[in-house]
C-alpha cells in the first residue's frame, strides 16, 4: 500500500510540470521592422521583441504607445 502512494505521488509531481525552460541559446535575432509615424503627438515607439510562450519564442511586433508617466519628487 505505502508503495502504491508514493508511486501515485510521483506520477502526479511529474505530470504538473508547467513548461519546459527556454532553450540555453536564446531567442533568434530580431525580425526587421517597418515604424511608421506615430498614431499621435509624444507617442514613443517600443520595438518589436521575441517572448517564450512556454514552448517556443514567439514575436511580439512594435509598437507605438503613451510614454511612461514621471513619478513625482
């Protein structure tokens, strides 16, 4: 019985692994981006990046955005 649990607790731990670590490489090279003007006046671009999904690196295109508010002093 005792040997039943622990086998049982195992097959569970390793049946919860929620992703696989990156690759040790990284992310490929940054895809080429075309910017055009910005949507608005003080608009700030934010430029494309590759993010890891949990199984592979996906590409995040730019962006353009609100710049970041100044905290006060």
């Amino acid at each position: 019985m005792g040997l039943a649990i622990t086998l049982s607790a195992c097959a569970c731990a390793l049946g919860c692994v929620a992703e696989a670590p990156p690759p040790v490489h990284g992310p490929p090279a940054p895809l080429p981006e075309f910017v055009s003007g910005p949507t608005a006046p003080g608009m700030v671009w934010v430029a494309g990046c590759w993010h890891w999904d949990g199984e592979a690196y996906v590409w995040l295109p730019g962006h353009w955005d609100s710049p970041p508010k100044l905290a006060a002093q």
